[in-house]
C-alpha cells in the first residue's frame, strides 16, 4: 500500500515599508502611547497565489511585492489617524488587509518596531508578538561526547512570545506592555545566568527553555500560542504546548536567471540574491538528549545540498524549473529531504520579507526576519 503524502502548500510572501505618525488614544492615561510618536513599519502579506495571476510564471513574487508597495504607499509620512480612530498594529494590519487588490491573501503582518508586530491568519486572528534578549550560560547535559555544546558556553538568547489576540479577555486586549509585564520575572531569572542552576533547565536545550517557558506562563496568559527561543541568530525552537519545532538558516550567496521572463525583461539576464533560508523540522522530543534534532545534524546532512546552491549558477542546477524562489524551494525539497524527513516546511527570501514559503505540514508561528 503506497503511503499518502502530504499535500504541499506554498506561500509568495511580500513586504513594503512605510513611515508613519500616530497616538493610541484608547490606551489607558499615561500610556507612552497616547502620546503622538512615530515608527518604520513593515507591512507582510502571504498569499497563495493562482496559476496565471502573474504577468510570466516565475514573476509572482516581484508582482506580489509592487502590489504591497502600492497598498502602504498611502500610509508613507502621514499621520495614520487620518485614516484610522485607533491606528494599532493590528487595526492597521487590517486596513492592509482591505486595501490590498490580491487573491488568496492567507496572512497579514504589520511590524511597527523590529521587536513587536501582529499577524491575522486566515480566520481573521490577530495574533502579536513581542520580542525579548536575555545574555546568559548553559552546557548541554545529554550531548554525545566530544559535543562542543556540553563545555560551558553562552548566547545572546532572544524570545518571541506569541499571543492569540482574539482570545483576550482584557477591555483592551492583549497590549505590548502587557507582554512586557508577563516577561519581567522570567527575564530576572535568565540575565546574567548560568541556565543550568534554573530549577527545571538542569539540561537546557532551546527545546527545553521553551517548553519551561510556556509551563510558566501559560497560567498567566492563556491567550499564549507559541513560545519561540532563538539560541543564535539563524536557529531556535518553537513550542505551542504539545509540538516541539526547530528551524535553522543559511546564507546563499548565488546567481540566477527567471527562464519564463519576457525577452528584454532584466530579469531573464543573469543576476543574484543574497537569500536567507530558512528549513523547518518537526519531530517528537528526545527525552535522553532534551531537544528534537540537533541542530549540528541540520547543517551537516544539509551541507552536500548547500554547497550545490551556494555561490553557484542556479541556472544550471540539474532538475530545476526555473528560478523563482518558489521554485528554487521545489528544488531544494526533493534533494533534502531524503536527507532530513523531519524537514516540513521551507522558506526562501531573495530580500528582506520577500520570497516563498512552501510547507506540507502544521504551518507554526510566522517568525520575522
């Protein structure tokens, strides 16, 4: 009997950017908020775009971006309280939301700061995020010997907590602040120390820490819906109470050319991007070793397949379509996850916020970037 594979799914992903004045005057007296004050923000869209909608197939993604480009334009150095009563994240994640002329849009995203934004998916959730920094030791306990990370070492750790908005119960919902106020005791425990000396983190894995994370605060924030633990810049954990996932990035330096685009198109020449991708992996707890897979492992199976995309001519990739991210995505799949089947997701930005994301199981927290 053949087994069922799981049926894929892919995102065009687009960002613009807009500089904007605004007040939150329904914030409670003394907010800093109330006060008029400004932000570069970062408006998302991912759509699951139809066959056909763009002018040449590969040329979705550049299409998806100047379709958001032209969406935030009006909001570029204005005040958005001309527009809106109440011009919050997730009010102007919305507007976005109506104004954009695009098919299958799947989720929304406005960032006001690097470090706090909101998502609507599909149902219209809107979910916010705050993003916390914590310097601190730890020393796998479970390692294999010889693993670099059993020695003492340190990380600059951050930490994503994810809200499920619609789920508060508070007259205003789930505020930045608040986040902040559900941090601040976790946050005294983890900077400046060793996490190992933390009752519960005698083996902190970044598994581990989110998980511990997530038994502490959930009673406090039952709006919680995932805790993301990133132990550096270009890999962490997520857990939700019942799934652990893990994600690890690479930088592609590489040259490509869009084989569909029209003569005369520049981008049919021979071009590049600096990509930023992203593999997700979901697989159970390792209860000896503490986390899900190492991340070590990713990168040493994965490398045959990195170092057949990086600085290289993807044009001449055996096997591959075209080279529009989503493609590249395709691409990538099939030679890596013979290697890494924990693998269920992978994202392709060729810029910042601008890509594919192509994914066959549970779709987990949007992370920025």
């Amino acid at each position: 009997m053949t087994e069922k594979q799981p049926t894929e799914h892919l995102l065009h992903v687009a960002a613009g950017s807009f500089e904007a004045a605004r007040q939150v005057s329904t914030l409670p007296e003394g907010h800093r908020s109330r006060r008029l004050h400004g932000h570069g923000f970062v408006a998302g869209v991912r759509a699951r775009l139809p066959a056909g909608w763009a002018a040449f197939p590969g040329g979705e993604l550049d299409s998806l971006r100047e379709r958001v480009e032209r969406t935030v334009a009006p909001l570029d150095y204005r005040s958005l309280n001309d527009l809106l009563a109440q011009p919050t994240d997730e009010n102007l994640a919305r507007w976005v939301g109506r104004h954009i002329d695009v098919p299958g849009v799947a989720q929304v995203g406005v960032l006001s700061t690097p470090h706090s934004g909101v998502d609507l998916d599909r149902r219209g959730h809107a979910h916010v995020w705050r993003r916390y920094r914590f310097e601190a030791a730890h020393q796998l306990t479970a390692v294999p010997d010889g693993h670099k990370c059993g020695r003492m070492h340190g990380h600059g750790f951050e930490v994503i907590l994810h809200a499920d908005q619609d789920l508060g119960t508070r007259d205003l919902s789930i505020d930045y602040e608040h986040l902040d106020d559900c941090w601040a005791p976790l946050h005294a425990q983890f900077d400046r120390a060793c996490l190992n000396d933390i009752p519960g983190l005698e083996n902190p894995t970044s598994e581990c820490i989110a998980s511990w994370i997530w038994e502490r605060l959930k009673p406090l924030l039952p709006e919680l819906s995932w805790v993301t633990v990133y132990e550096t810049a270009s890999c962490g954990a997520n857990y939700d109470g019942r799934h652990y996932r893990i994600w690890k990035d690479f930088g592609l330096d590489s040259a490509v050319r869009l084989m569909h685009a029209p003569h005369g198109d520049p981008r049919r020449r021979i071009h590049g991007h600096s990509y930023t991708l992203r593999l997700h992996l979901c697989a159970p707890l390792d209860l000896v070793r503490g986390w899900t897979v190492d991340f070590g492992d990713v990168k040493a199976l994965f490398a045959p397949v990195f170092r057949e995309i990086d600085h290289q001519p993807l044009y001449e990739l055996p096997g591959v379509e075209d080279n529009d991210a989503a493609s590249l995505a395709r691409w990538i799949r099939r030679r890596a996850h013979p290697m890494l089947p924990q693998i269920d997701r992978i994202d392709l930005y060729e810029t910042r916020g601008c890509g594919a994301i192509l994914s066959w199981g549970d779709d987990g927290p949007a992370l920025p970037l």
